[in-house]
C-alpha cells in the first residue's frame, strides 16, 4: 500500500527527463549516484581553484533534510572560498540553444543566518548575489536554483546580457562560486537541455507540500480517526462473512455453508484423454509418438486423397483393359478348325 501511494504520489509530480541533462556532478562525491528522478550524477569532477570536500554524514545521522528525497545528495559538499566547475556544453557550438542550471544546496552546518554568505557567477557575471541558505530556508532544508541562459554561437546571454568569459575555449561552460561570509557551498549541480519550464521549477512549491504530509508526525486525533475508521471496516468485513457463512430459510435454525458439500465432479472421458496426451507431451517420449502419430496420418490421408504413387490410375487401366477384352469375346467368333481328309 505505501509503495502505490508512493508511485502515485510520483506520477502527480512533474520529474526532468534524465536524457535531456546534459551534464550533472554530485559535489564532494567520490561514487557516481542515481536519484529517485532517475537522474545519474557524476562523482565529483571538473572543479578548479581552492576548495575542499567536506561531508556531513556524522551530522546528518542525527536529523532529516527537509524537501528532498534523496538524502545523500545532499550529505557531501564542496566548499571554499572561490572554485568554479567547468561543465561541457558539446563538441558543437550551440546555436541558439535554451540551458537550465540546476544548483542544490542544503545549509548542513551553521543555524542562524549572516553565518555563509556567498555568491555564484557564470564567467564573470553575477547572477546569483549574497545567497544565505539558512536565511532562505533554514538548516537541514534542500534548496535548489534554476538558471535559464541561451548559448548562440559562442555567446552565453542571461536575461538578455551577454556572460563575459562563461565559456572558454574547450566549449565548457564556467559556473563560479565566491565566498562573501564563511565559504561558498555546492551540493550538486546539473545543466538541463531546454527551456525552465520543461523542468520542476513549477512543481517546487507542490513537491514541498506533499513531502510535509508524508514525513510530519500524525497528532493524536488523526490517529484516533483512523484507528475507529480501521476498526469500523474490520467490524464491516466481520458482518459480511458472517452473512456469507450462515444461511437463514426459515427452517428454524442457521444451517453452516461448510456442511452442504458440493459434489465432487467426475471427469469425463474426453477430458481425461486430453489431459493424458498433454502429459505424454511434455515428455520427449511423447513428442516422439505425436510425431510418428502426424506421419502415418499424413501418409494415410495422401494415399487416399491424393495417390501419389498412381495406383488408382493403374487399377482404373486395368479395368478398362478387361472390360475391353470381354467385349472383344462377345464380337469375334472363334475360328473353326476343318479337320483334313485323306
């Protein structure tokens, strides 16, 4: 039952179709991983400048991170005060091609705000500024970023101005990050081939409300409900078997279903042969008769619809041959011998 209520609960929800990701790196990670979406991240690569791994597992076995139902997503990091990953675009220069950056970060350490402050560039522009997770969110929360661009011919351009530098040479995009407070942070990352409204942008707010009724404790009058509305079901069933079992013609007392046995079915002939010659089958015995079985009545069958050999032809001539010879007798006299005299 929870495992339909989960893929109900999924099929409700808007997922990004793992084959339009380009590109998608899970921070910190030394192992590749796969997320309930279906969505392959790449252990952690292609990061340049100063920074560290750091993950939270100790921490984590404590307490829940909200909003998310891949928790380990989230449990290793990448921090520092400015690094940037270079994410491959393609071989090919894109012409005028939509891209979504996808950004997932989770505040693991601190609990008040004003503790990290940092920022996320493309190239040399600024498009994410002073972002404090615990401010947004709060700690042990999933928070998650789209950024919609389009590349044209060498050119990225967000909200309509051009990214000086967000693509270098290697047609690989440049997503920086810089500490403001504290040090920057990434948890994964991932760039999505299309417009943002073909991801989970819209459903955010959604998947939210659904993850707080799955995962928040019941009080005690919704377990009160339940528990008389599971005990008023099984009173339910209880009646109707009871009126199943028993039998009230008013003879004067309740006769037992169990005591009126149905009589046994004798199988018929026909039927047990089939059943015989289904088992003979399945034996190499069996195929082997059924075999010589189709062959002598397919020989029997040709012999006499078909005459292959002519016999029937033969006989007909051979008829035909008398009857000739017959009438020859009738017509022909027999010549008389004249016997000599001296």
């Amino acid at each position: 039952m929870i495992i339909l209520l989960f893929l109900f609960q999924i099929s409700l929800s808007k997922l990004i179709a793992p084959r339009r990701v380009a590109h998608a790196i899970d921070c910190g990670n030394v192992l590749d991983t796969r997320t309930s979406a279906g969505i392959k991240y790449k252990r952690d690569h292609h990061y340049i400048g100063q920074s560290e791994l750091v993950d939270y597992y100790e921490r984590a076995q404590r307490r829940k991170i909200k909003f998310t139902d891949d928790q380990s997503l989230y449990l290793t990091q990448r921090q520092g005060q400015s690094f940037a990953y270079t994410i491959p675009i393609g071989n090919q220069i894109p012409e005028n091609q939509t891209y979504v950056l996808v950004l997932k970060f989770a505040e693991l350490y601190f609990e008040e705000s004003n503790s990290r402050i940092f920022n996320v560039l493309l190239g040399n522009k600024m498009i994410l500024q002073n972002i404090d997770i615990f401010q947004l969110v709060g700690s042990f929360t999933a928070h998650t970023e789209y950024i919609e661009f389009i590349i044209d011919g060498g050119t990225v351009y967000y909200q309509g101005e051009i990214c000086l530098g967000a693509l270098n040479n290697r047609n690989e995009l440049i997503v920086g990050f810089s500490a403001s407070q504290d040090s920057a942070t990434i948890a994964a990352l991932f760039l999505f081939k299309g417009p943002l409204q073909d991801t989970d942008f819209e459903d955010k707010e959604k998947f939210q409300e659904r993850w707080i009724q799955r995962n928040t404790p019941r009080t005690n009058e919704e377990m009160k409900k339940q528990n008389q509305e599971r005990v008023k079901n099984i009173e339910q069933e209880i009646k109707e078997k009871q009126s199943i079992l028993k039998i009230r013609e008013g003879f004067g007392h309740e006769l037992e279903i169990e005591e009126i046995k149905q009589p046994k079915k004798q199988m018929e002939w026909p039927q047990f042969s089939f059943q015989l010659l289904f088992i003979l089958l399945k034996t190499p015995l069996g195929a082997v008769l059924l075999v010589g079985f189709l062959t002598v009545s397919f020989v029997t069958i040709s012999f006499v619809f078909f005459d292959p050999y002519g016999q029937n032809k033969i006989k007909q001539q051979y008829q035909e041959l008398k009857k000739l010879q017959e009438v020859k007798k009738t017509i022909i006299p027999k010549k008389s011998v004249i016997q000599k005299t001296d």
